[in-house]
C-alpha cells in the first residue's frame, strides 16, 4: 500500500467520527429552537384533546410576517365512522401575517382500526400573549376518509419570569 493511500484513510479515519459529531449537533429539535424563536403553549380541543407547542420567529420574514413551528401530540375523542378512539400526533408549519395565524399540520392518527396520514389547517387570531382559533384536519387510511374538527388556543410562555 502507498504513503499516499494509508495517508488519505488515516484522514478518513479521523475526520468521520468529528463530522459526524458535528453534524448530530446540527440538527434541532422542535423542543429546543433557540433564541430566534419564541416558545408558546396551548392545547387543541374538540375531537382531539392535544398539547400545542409552538415557535414563532422573532425576525419578520416580510412586513408583519413571521414564520410559526411546532408540535401537537393527543388523544383521539372521536372519530366519524366508528374509527373509536386513539392517539394523533403532527407538526405544525406556517405564518401569521398581521395578526392572522394560518398554518398547515401534518402527521399521524393512529386508532382502534389503524393508523391514517392526517392533513390539516390551524386558522385563528394572534396578540402579543394569547392566540386562538379553529382547527380542522382530513385522516385518510386505505379504505375510508374522516375529519376532525375543534378549536385551538395558546399563550405566551413568560421566559423573564421563568428565572424569578
């Protein structure tokens, strides 16, 4: 083997473990955005009861918009068609512009039946502090479709007072 060849795989060799570390840093989790992002709570209600978690950018991407991230994870009330109860988890994409929130949701519903890909729309209204509105999500499985519907309502978690 040549210096060059045992050279370039000792490189290799050291320089896979470090990216790789590196790159794991990298990836963020919707519980942890940072400061760029302000972290809200709130809850889904209706045919879902469900934890919300969301982040709204702090930097407007145009005037008066700014992006919104998150999470829901919750039970299943109810579903038409007999489905009975279960669990539905998604991710929460979108913007408010002008005080008006619209964002896409996306995930999984899982019941006594099966699981179902879920598509949905958060709409509502938005302050410095509280938000709220109306949700409604399509679940479609191999055989059947089935909506779900309910309101939705957050608040601003206070970070200055979570140090007093």
């Amino acid at each position: 083997m040549s210096k060059t060849t045992l050279f370039l795989k000792l490189v290799i060799l050291f320089i896979l473990p470090f990216t790789l570390f590196f790159l794991s840093g990298c990836a963020s989790t919707q519980a942890e955005l940072g400061t760029d992002w302000e972290p809200w709570v709130g809850e889904l209600t209706g045919m879902v009861n469900a934890d919300l978690k969301m982040f709204f950018s702090r930097f407007e991407e145009e005037k008066d918009v700014y992006l919104v991230k998150g999470t829901f994870e919750g039970d299943i009330r109810r579903a038409s068609g007999g489905y009975g109860r279960g669990r539905m988890n998604a991710k929460i994409e979108g913007k408010v512009k002008d005080g008006i929130f619209s964002v896409r949701m996306w995930g999984n519903a899982r019941v006594e039946e099966g699981s179902a890909a879920i598509e949905g729309k958060m709409i509502g209204t938005l302050s410095k502090t509280q938000a709220f509105g109306t949700w409604i999500i399509n679940a479609r499985d191999e055989e059947a479709s089935y909506k779900f519907s309910g309101e939705w309502s957050a608040k601003k978690i206070d970070s200055e007072s979570k140090g007093n």
